[in-house]
C-alpha cells in the first residue's frame, strides 16, 4: 500500500513540475515553443529528467548488478548496431549499399542480431567448447571464471547441477531451439498458406470446409491445446526422446497453420478478383499457375512479415514447452529447459549476482533474439506499406 502511495505521489508531483515548466517558459518571454507545447509534452520533459536521474542513482547502488549490466548491454548492442550499418553502406553491392543506406538503427540491430544467430546455430559444433551432453566433475561453477568466487577459468559461463558446460550448451541451444522453430515455422507455412491460397482460389464447399475446420482449431487456446496434444505424444513416443522431439514440431506446425491459412486465405481472396487473374484464367492456366505464379509473388510482403512473427511465437511456444518439460528432450540442449532446471538460483540474487545470471543468461538469449525479429518485421511492414519517414 505505502508502494502505491509513492509512486501515484511521485506521477503526481512530475504532473505538477511539467505544468510549473510550461507556465514558466510561457510567463518567460512567451515563447511559441512553450505557448504551443500541449501539457503531455511537458510532462514527457520533465519524466525523463526524472528517469535520467533515477538510473544515474540505480548506477550508483552497490546492490544494482542486473541494472548496471542492461544499461552497458543496451549501449554496446546500439554502437554494435551503429557500427554493423555503417559497414553495410560501404561494403556490398549497391542494392545492399542502398538497403544500409534506409535502414534505422533498429532493424539494423535486428539484422545483426539475427546473422550471430544463425552463424552461431549453423557452426555450433565448432564454436561451442564442449559437447552438450558432456558432463565434468564439478557441478555448480559460479559464472564470470573466478575461482576467488567459486568460478574456474574453464567454464567462463559456469555449469549448472549436474556439471554441464553453460555456454556450451547456450550455443548448442541455438542449434536446436532457433532451428527447430525455423523448421516448424517453414512446415506451417508451406501447410497453411498452400491451404490458404487453396481456399482463396478454389472456393465454395472446401473453402468453407477449411474454413470451419481452422475455427475449430483456433478456438482451443494454443498452448493448453500444444500441451494436450503433447501429452498424448508423450505416451507414443514412449522411451523414444527423438520422436517426441518429431511430434512436437509437428503439433506446433499444425496448431500455427491455422493462423497462416487466415491470412493466406484473406490475402488470396483480394488478388483472386484482380484483372490479370482473370486473364490467366482465359488463358486456361491451371491451378497451380495461379497459385505460384500469380498469387503468390503479389502475396510475399504480408507473408513475409508473417513469418517473422509467426516464428517468434513459435520460438516462444517451444521455449515454454521445454520449460514444463514436455519440449525439446536431453541431452539435446534447449533455452526453455535450461532456464527450467536453473532458475532456483534466481534465490541468491540479493547476495551473489554472478550465480542468479545463470538462468538469465538462457532467459535473455529468448529474449533478444524475439526483440531482433521483432524490430525486422516492423521495418518491412513499413517499407511494404509505402510509408515514408
């Protein structure tokens, strides 16, 4: 309650200082800056005066580790991001030269982001320093290599209960978690938006047959609908840790198809009654013409958005899989399941922050590379809609 009280207090009190800031400006020479400023603007001023003092106060704290580490993170990943576009406006081709040279600093960060990403996942063999599965003798290794606090140079990122190398494993979690939500994204969108397009050209009984079916499937929320299916996977995969590793990318593809045919079908019925449709019609084009060499290409931008978000969420599904356990299985490293099996030690945060960053550190790998995609997608959803700065 006295929490409450203070932070009403303190919203009220920067209230009251931005409207004293604009009577002031205005009372000193009446200015058309202030004289036209309307009162959320001036309270936007003087809140991130506040917010500037208040993290410069944050840095101070000794106790203040984790806000210390995201503000160095937030600005080595923005001059990181900085640096990556300023490279791409002069190395290339002039088509990529140009795409730099529009770019904001966000997406480029999104791009950077994404390319460690796959780099990482694709030669996760030669990067990592030990195998996944590989277990050592000593459990528990404090994170940050030093032995003054229960590190070792070896495990620069630790090990967790039972002696497996973090970092390892971190790159090894990119491997199998980013590519097996890239794998089950590409299968829901070739099955829904093949069905979709289907639909859109097609029409009458099936489309309406599809139609209801995805209604249907959309109407159970998808991950307590994942997590029976999973279930039931559990018991046919029986001792087979790979097949239910099979029946969970398929169950997710099949549950995400379902929001890829929505807007396939939607996207679809409004290029079907184009003009040049009809004409390939009157040609006699068949079906598969219509659908790969005239919906399709006039298609790609929403699709292409689609897919960022949509693996986003499937990331995110699997991620949350493997937390409850039923996900991807060991020995294969996931992000979800190392989260899962080192959050306890989230409890030493107040007294040694370097042994809570180690479910952080899985917990933030999701994170950024959900941010990255994020601000991608935004981009081109703005460069495919016309809009311009």
């Amino acid at each position: 309650m006295i929490a409450a009280v203070w932070i009403i207090g303190t919203f009220v009190a920067i209230g009251v200082i931005g409207w004293l800031f604009r009577a002031a400006g205005r009372a000193a020479g009446n200015r058309p800056f202030f004289r036209d400023m309307p009162f959320g603007v001036a309270y936007g001023y003087v809140f991130g005066v506040f917010a500037l003092a208040a993290g410069v106060w944050l840095w101070t704290l000794p106790k203040a580790v984790f806000f210390r580490w995201a503000v160095m993170g937030f600005v080595g990943f923005a001059v990181a991001a900085w640096l990556f576009r300023l490279a791409g406006r002069h190395i290339g081709t002039a088509r990529t030269r140009k795409l730099f040279r529009a770019m904001p600093l966000t997406a480029a960060f999104g791009i950077m982001i994404i390319l460690i990403y796959a780099i990482t996942a694709i030669f996760a063999a030669w990067i990592a320093p030990h195998a996944q599965q590989e277990i050592f003798t000593q459990a528990n290794i404090v994170p940050g290599g030093d032995p003054a606090l229960g590190g070792n140079p070896l495990f620069p990122l630790g090990t967790d209960q039972i002696g497996r190398d973090i970092l390892s494993r971190l790159i090894y979690g990119a491997q199998n978690t980013v590519g097996i939500a890239f794998a089950t994204t590409l299968i829901a969108f070739t099955v829904g938006g093949s069905l979709g397009f289907l639909a859109a050209t097609l029409g009458g009984w099936l489309d309406q047959l599809l139609g209801r079916l995805v209604d249907v499937l959309m109407a159970i929320p998808s991950l307590i609908f994942a997590l029976l299916l999973m279930t039931i996977a559990s018991v046919w995969a029986g001792g087979e840790k790979w097949l239910l590793t099979v029946y969970m990318v398929l169950i997710i593809a099949l549950i995400d198809s379902t929001r890829v045919f929505r807007l396939a079908r939607a996207v679809g019925q409004n290029i079907v009654v184009m003009d040049y449709i009809e004409a390939a019609k009157l040609r006699g084009e068949g079906l598969g013409y219509l659908i790969f060499r005239e919906i399709l290409p006039n298609a790609t931008a929403p699709l292409l958005a689609e897919f960022g978000l949509r693996f986003c969420f499937v990331f995110l599904t699997i991620a949350s899989l493997s937390f409850l356990g039923v996900g991807i299985q060991p020995p294969l490293a996931d992000w979800g399941t190392m989260v899962h099996d080192l959050a306890q030690f989230i409890n030493f945060a107040a007294v040694a922050p370097q042994v809570a960053s180690a479910p952080l550190l899985a917990a933030s790998a999701i994170a950024l590379l959900t941010v990255a995609v994020n601000f991608v997608v935004d981009w081109m959803l703005h460069r495919s809609s016309g809009l311009k700065e």
